[in-house]
C-alpha cells in the first residue's frame, strides 16, 4: 500500500465562519460536483457517495467551531485522515487547509497518479467552494 499527502490551501475573501458553515453542513452538499449523495450516520459519521466511485466512510475526530475540523476516511480504495483548518487573515479573509494523508488499498496504482488524482479531487472541490461561497455572500 503506498502513503499519499496531499496538501491544498489557499487564501479566500471569507470569513472562517461563512467557510466553516458551507464545508461542514452535511445537509447541504448538493453544491458539491463530485457527490450523487451523502448520508449523515449521526453526529460524527457520515458516508459520501461519489458520482464515479465507492461510498467514503468518515468519523470525525476533532471539531474545534471555525477552526479545525479532523476525520478518519475509509473506503475500498484508501484509508486515511483528513484535517481543515480556517484561519482568520488581517484583511478580513480566510486562509483554509486541507490535509489528506492516505493509505492507498490498491497496489497497482503508482504513487505519483494516486497524488495527482487526489490533487485534482482538491482543485475540484476548492472550485466548487468558491462557487457556493460566491453564491451565498455575494
């Protein structure tokens, strides 16, 4: 099994808490280009359903309001932790990061394109999240 990171940030024109209420509403995820559907288990676990893949487990581990949001993910073909942070900037913006830190189940996939794919699944959803955030407060 090979071990990804992949790390995203970026700095939005948003407040930690107008961010914080779009990422962590499990309720509405219809906003969300990659899912068909998610399942909310209870207060800690919910289940993504991607369009074009298997269903994503998620428990959350740590959830610190409009700062840190941490959970352990697992599915057929990864195993692994994520974590969010949303840091307030100076000028009013938000600074978010996403940490995943996986275990790949499938040991034909090189790492390399294990990276890229979960690089783009964060371009992906970083556009998705501008979009709603535009959207909402705009």
């Amino acid at each position: 099994m090979g071990k990804i990171v992949a790390v995203r940030e970026e700095d939005l024109p948003y407040t930690p808490q107008q961010i914080w209420q779009v990422v962590t509403d499990l309720t509405n995820w219809q906003w969300r280009s990659d899912l068909s559907e998610c399942q909310i288990v209870d207060e800690r676990r919910f289940i993504e359903i991607p369009k074009r893949d298997k269903p994503i487990r998620f428990h959350t581990t740590r959830l610190e309001s409009f700062h840190s949001w941490e959970f352990q993910m697992d599915s057929p073909s990864l195993t692994g932790t994520w974590k969010g942070t949303f840091e307030p900037k100076e000028d009013g913006g938000c600074r978010v990061r996403f940490i995943e830190d996986v275990h790949l189940q499938n040991r034909l996939v090189p790492n390399w394109i294990a990276k890229r794919f979960l690089a783009a699944y964060q371009a992906r959803y970083f556009r998705d999240l501008q979009a709603e955030l535009q959207s909402r407060y705009h």
